[in-house]
C-alpha cells in the first residue's frame, strides 16, 4: 500500500468526520451485539422452563416480550447508526474523490507541451475519471468496511472469550488459514488490475481518437478496418478483466467454506462442551453460532477490500506517475513582472528536447512595441517555434531570449503568458456558444467588446447569420465552423484579450485575399502600441511589416523590408514573384 501513502493528508484534512465515523460504527455495532444476546437469553430461559426451573408461564412470556421488544428497538438503532456511518464514510469519499480529481486536473494544467506529446489522451482522461474513482473506493467502501471489520472483530471476539475461551479458539481457529488466503489473493489482484487500467487507457485512447477523426475515417473507408482494431483492443480487455474476476471469483466460496468450518466447529465442540456440563446454557451455544455467523459478512467482506485496495493501489500507481512529473517550465519568479513587449533574441540555437530536432540555429533579431515582425519560410524551417519559445513553452538552453532586456526565465510566467494573444496555425475552439470562445480571451469581456473584437476579426457578419447569432454553440473542437471562419475567431479571441504581444502562426492561411486584407487593416490600427509577430507563407499578410525575416532550416537567410526584400534576389523575391503569378492567372 505504499503508493496509498499519497492518501495520507486527506485522511488528516477531514479526521473529524472520520473520527465521528468511527465512533458511530462502535455505536452501530454494539446494538448489533443485542441481538444474539437476547435471542440466547430468550433460549435459556425457554430451556429453564422446559426443565421446569421456571414454573411461571406468565413470567416467561412477560420476559421474552421484553426481549423482543429489545431486539426490535437494537436493530432499529443499529440500522439508523449504520445509515449514519455509511454517510459519514461514504460523503468523505466524495471529498477526496472531488479534491484528487483537481489535484490531478492542476497538475495536468502544469505540465509541459513535450509531456502531451509523450503521452495519450485517452490515457490521461482514464487516470482522472476510472482511475480516481478505483481510488476513492479505497477511500469510501473499503476503509468503511475495514473499521466496521476490525470493531466488530474487536467487540464479538472480546465478548465471546469472556463467554467461553475455548469454545472462542475453536471458532476462529480458520481465521489465519483465511489471512493467508487473501494476502495470496491480493498480490494477484494487484497485478492483474494494473493491467485491466492499462487496456481500459488504451481502449479509451483509441476511441477518443477515432472520434476525433472520424472525418478520416469515413472519407478514406476504413470503417472495417478500424471496427477490427477496437474489437482486437476489446478482446484483449475482455481477456484480462475475466483473468481478474476469476482471482476475485475465489473469495466468497473461500470465505464461506472458512465460516462453514467454524459452524461446524462451534456446533461440535459446542455441543460436546455443553454435554459435559462446561457450557451451562443452552443459550449460550445458540450465541456463538449467532456469533460466528455475525462474522461471515465481515469475513466475506475482506476479500472485497482487499480487491479494492489493491486495484485503488494500482490505480494510485498511475496517478502519482503523473503526480511526479515535475514540469520542464517553472515559473522561478514569484513576484510581478510587468511586461511591455521588447523582444530580443541573441544567438539562439534551439534543439526539440523530445525529439533531438536542431529547430533554430544561431537566430538574432528583435521587435520592439508599435512594430511588426513578418517571419516566412518553408515548411519545418523554425517559424512556429519562435512563437513557441516567446510563450516559453519550452526553454532556451544555448543562446538568449530576453524581453524588455530581461532573460525570459527571470520573468513571472503567468504574467509573460497573460501578456500574450496567440492565434495558433490549427485553431482550437471550445464546444461551448461563439460568444465564450471569444471571451475566453478576456472572461469579463462586455457584450459591445465582443461585438468589437469579432468585427475587427470580420467573423461578425457570418456569427449573425447562424440562427441563434452570438448564442450558437459549436460542435466538438469547432467542427461546425469553416476553416475561414475557426481561424477568425481565434484572431478575435486574441484582440479581445488586448495584450502586448501578438503572435499570429499562419492563421491567416484559410481565409480569402479580400477578408484577409480587411483583417490585416484592422490589426495594423490595433497593434500600434503592441509588438507583433507573424508567421505566414502569405506575402500579401507580411508585405507591411516593419521588418521580415526569411528562414531556411532553421536559419536566418534574409532580413529587410518588403520593398527590400523584392529587390533582393532570393527565396522571398521569388516567394513574390510565385504568388504575384498566381494570383494575375
């Protein structure tokens, strides 16, 4: 259970009411023990008077009457204080279910863009829904069951020795061969859950992928192809869930054969005990076996928390894998860092920590707030990642980045990132109305910045055609938008949040010349203050740029105006002179 020790602190965070847990379980418990108390008074001194050692009728029924109206009071309470635990237990559960899941969801928030590309998404979904939800049992049922256990073991088992020890040894005498039974068990369990989340993580990776490209799919008609993959994947899951219920197959015919023992001990010995004279009480033969019984449920019930421990401790494996993970970005600065947007790269040099890909190589330039950046190039000559490094989604390890003549290490993370309005190449929209995706670049935006920054995006037009205008809700990802129309409401989601830097990675590529030209007017009258970077294969979108840099595996090849740039021969000129001829055919 050492992977359970992460645990640890939520038990201490809510102790009070796990205290008053415990105490209404022994509450619980000792009415329980009424029971067979009086059903064994009530057969003694039936016994007695068979024997004629009571000749008062009346006095017998008067006293059995007594008895069950006790028995009936105790069960009412016991069932009342058992209601009470389970909510105790069972609440706290929640909590600790509630808080693990924004812990994992924080921690996951913190991690670095290598870690996502490293691992799946289904599998991170699976260790923050199945997996957590295998811990919180753990947490509920299983040390519910676990205190309930080892009170009532404690209460039945001190009373029956006062009873009669040795009648109490014989009972129990299966006890350690069930110990050993279900350490044995539980070690097997515990391998075969770790490998029952590892399928379920893959099944879940594969159809939230299949999903999410379902467009492939049925446009390349794989469908088959694909049916067969998941049912292979399913097979296997299958596989492995039937190896892990036959393990937990074996503990209920094991717990009832043990318990079987015992009666069958107790009725014996007992029996034999109460012949010689040694038990004086009929009554008290009939407690034992009452006694004996009361145990099987929680007997039974250790074989399912120790299943339950041991999946919850496999489960709790794979989160705290996670849990571990130190992020590759820290934020080192704790105090603000106001940032104006002067930007500066020195002798950069850049290689992909995941991949061993040299994406930059010896790059120097700088753009400072009022000016425009223009970056073109081909296809993996570095453009993106210099957006990327200005985010500090990764690190700068040869060379220097620095902002406002500050190394970009030095600087808070949160209000780098927060001075940032990035609109990626492939544009992320959220299933939510169009108006949030706007707003979430700026969550209290008023209703008239919203208009605004999708006008100044001109998307505000196509947003009042659909039927319920602002209020439209998007499918997954933005499935119901055009690629024109995703991309322009990224653009608006940036403005919106009116940073000091604005970075834009070819997300212009989508849309027409003449909206494109429209866009581009409106972002030059809003980025008079602000420092702008963009990325384009479009000479159309840079053409304006204060300065524009030309890259080629990683390196800069030339840098100048537009009007410079024509006059130079080269990749750029000839970049114009591609694209002036296409667009006159």
């Amino acid at each position: 259970m050492k992977e359970l020790k992460y645990l640890n602190p939520y038990f201490f965070k809510y102790k009070g009411r796990l205290i008053v847990g415990v105490f209404i379980t022994i509450i619980a418990t000792v009415f329980k023990l009424v029971v067979p108390m009086k059903i064994g008074d009530s057969v003694t001194i039936v016994e007695q008077y068979m024997n004629g050692e009571i000749t008062d009728l009346a006095y017998v029924k008067q006293h059995l009457l007594i008895n069950v109206l006790i028995l009936l009071g105790a069960a009412l309470l016991s069932g009342f204080f058992t209601f009470m635990m389970r909510q105790t237990f069972i609440v706290v559960s929640r909590y600790v279910e509630y808080d693990l899941k924004n812990v994992v969801f924080e921690q996951y928030q913190k991690l670095s863009l290598g870690f996502y590309k490293q691992n799946r998404t289904g599998d991170l979904m699976n260790r923050i829904s199945e997996d957590v939800s295998k811990v919180r049992m753990y947490v509920g049922p299983a040390f519910m069951y676990s205190i309930t256990t080892i009170t009532l073991f404690i209460v039945v088992i001190s009373y029956m020795f006062y009873q009669d020890p040795i009648l109490t040894l014989y009972a129990i005498a299966p006890l350690p061969l069930l110990s050993v039974a279900i350490f044995k068990l539980s070690v097997m369990i515990n391998k075969r859950s770790t490998i029952v989340q590892q399928y379920l993580s893959k099944l879940t990776s594969f159809t939230q992928e299949s999903f999410s490209g379902i467009s492939v799919i049925k446009a390349y008609g794989i469908e088959p192809r694909i049916n067969q993959d998941f049912e292979n994947l399913a097979e296997g899951s299958k596989d492995k869930n039937i190896d892990l219920a036959k393990v937990q197959a074996l503990f209920a015919p094991l717990m009832i054969l043990l318990i079987g023992v015992s009666n069958i001990l107790v009725i014996y010995i007992g029996g034999m005990r109460y012949m010689d004279g040694k038990i004086e009480e009929l009554g008290t033969l009939v407690e034992f076996l009452m006694y004996v019984n009361m145990l099987t449920w929680p007997v039974a019930i250790v074989g399912f928390v120790a299943s339950m421990v041991q999946q919850a401790e496999a489960s709790q494996k794979r989160i705290n894998e996670f849990l571990k993970t130190e992020p590759d970005i820290q934020n080192e600065v704790e105090e603000n860092t106001p940032i104006d947007g002067n930007i500066v790269f020195n002798n950069l040099t850049f290689t992909y920590p995941d991949t061993g890909i040299v994406a930059l190589k010896d790059i120097s330039f700088s753009v400072k707030p009022g000016d425009t950046l223009a970056i073109v190039g081909n296809t993996g000559s570095g453009k993106s990642t210099i957006l990327e490094l200005i985010g500090r989604l990764y690190d700068v390890e040869e060379g220097m980045l620095t902002i406002d003549g500050i190394p970009i290490k030095n600087l808070n993370l949160s209000d780098l990132r927060s001075s940032i309005g990035y609109v990626p190449q492939d544009a992320f929209l959220f299933s939510d109305t169009l108006r949030n995706n706007i707003r979430f670049g700026k969550e209290d935006a008023t209703e008239e910045e919203v208009i605004e920054a999708a006008k100044s995006a001109v998307v505000h037009k196509n947003i009042i055609e659909f039927n319920k205008g602002y209020d439209t809700v998007l499918g997954e990802r933005g499935i119901t938008l055009s690629g024109g129309q995703k991309q322009r409401l990224s653009i608006a989601r940036a403005i919106i949040k009116d940073p000091k830097i604005l970075l834009f990675d070819d997300s212009l590529s989508a849309v027409d010349t003449e909206t494109e030209e429209q866009i581009l007017q409106h972002l030059h009258k809003i980025s008079k203050d602000k420092t702008t970077i963009i990325v384009s294969h479009r000479i159309s979108s840079v053409k304006n740029a204060t300065n524009i840099i030309v890259l080629e595996d990683g390196k800069i090849i030339q840098s100048g105006s537009h009007n410079e740039l024509v006059n130079l021969e080269g990749y750029y000129k000839e970049l114009y002179a591609k694209q002036l001829l296409e667009k006159e055919m």
